[in-house]
C-alpha cells in the first residue's frame, strides 16, 4: 500500500472512504474526550473529510496531515474557504485557512511541533486504511509525536478479512492492545454492526462489520 496507491486514487476520483457528511460516532462521542473548546487537535490523514470543519466550529484549531495535494485542495474550495500555502525549507506546505491547517506529506514527516502540543485527534480512517505492516509504524509514530495525556478517539471496523480485501483493513480490539497498549489507556465506547461498507465488500458477501469506538489515552 505505497504512496502511489493513494495519490491515484485520488486523481480517479475512487474516493469511496469519503463521507458526505459528519462521522455520527464522532459527534457523538468527541464530548467523551472532555477537551478545551479551544485546543489544538490532530486530524491524521484527513483527506478531505468534513470532520474538520465541524470540529473547528467547535472552536478548535484543526491540524491535519494528508498526502494528496488534490484532497487538501478540494477540501477549501468546496468549502468555497480560500487559503493560503506555506513553504518553509526542509518542510512540508501548510494549506492554512480560518483555524484549520493541512500539513501535505507523508505522516512520517509530522514531528511533535507540528501537533502544537494537541491534546487531542480523531483517526476514524487513518489506522484501517492502511496494512499491517503500516499499521505498526503509523501506532508507533502517533504515540511519539502526541504529547502524554493526549487523548485519541479512534474508530475500528473489524469483519472476515479472508472474505475481502482492504482497505479499510479490519482491525480487532486485539490488536489495538498490541499497538497502543504498552503506552496508553484502551477504552471501548461503543460498539455496534454497522451496513456502510465499501462496494467491494458487498461484492464478496461481506453484508455488515462491526464498528468499534475507542478512547485511547497516551499514560507513558
């Protein structure tokens, strides 16, 4: 699942991960978090998700990273929010614009100044789009670049994955454990059969997943 995976995807416009509309379990659950209104948080992989306009109408100041110049893009024009870049040597362009600003690159490049700190963020499809091998370097980096005490609420979507294959890739409680417990608090939120499920999962007989809502909390 290299670099290139996603960038076509995003020239093709096969964006199907893409919700038209708020996530309901963030706007649900983000009170769980117990956050400052006026915080930094850390979108990873954000694409051009809504979530981050509604989590800055919230008042926080949004901080996403996403490797597709065009998704960063698309996300303030049809926001009809114009923006501006910013180039500094050695880093990575920041697409900034009314409190929320998108770091374009890979997240490996993302060090803690980036997150200014953020006591939050919200993964709901950063850990499940990637492959395993990928999922334990993205844990890893994640955790040293929040500060201790930062909070995340992360959304799983566990199913057969003999059935279809991913993206999203099914992730299990299981798991989680082996990639966050050693330095942070797991908490299960909320769990429950979800039918929104890409095409091709439909396509291989995969009617329903079950979607899980996770509190993790960086102690160490």
């Amino acid at each position: 699942m290299r670099s290139e995976f996603w960038l076509e995807r995003w020239r093709s416009g096969q964006i199907g991960w893409h919700q038209s509309d708020v996530n309901r379990s963030l706007a649900k659950h983000w009170p769980a978090l117990g956050l400052d209104s006026d915080c930094p948080v850390f979108v990873p992989l954000c694409g051009k998700s809504l979530d981050m306009a509604w989590l800055r109408a919230l008042g926080h100041r949004v901080i996403g990273v996403e490797l597709a110049e065009t998704a960063v893009r698309s996300f303030f024009e049809e926001a009809g929010t114009p923006f501006k870049v910013f180039n500094t040597a050695g880093d990575m362009p920041r697409f900034s614009s009314g409190g929320i600003h998108i770091y374009c690159g890979d997240y490996l490049e993302l060090s803690a100044a980036h997150l200014e700190a953020a006591p939050g963020a919200f993964d709901r499809g950063a850990l499940v789009a990637l492959p395993a091998e990928q999922r334990a370097v993205y844990a890893d980096h994640v955790q040293r670049i929040l500060p201790e005490g930062a909070q995340v609420l992360l959304i799983a979507l566990d199913y057969d994955q003999t059935c279809a294959p991913g993206p999203p890739f099914a992730v299990s409680k299981a798991e989680l454990e082996a990639l966050y417990g050693g330095r942070c608090g797991i908490r299960l939120l909320d769990s429950a059969r979800t039918k929104e499920l890409p095409q091709h999962f439909v396509e291989r007989g995969i009617e329903e997943a079950t979607e899980g809502i996770y509190l993790i909390t960086k102690v160490d």
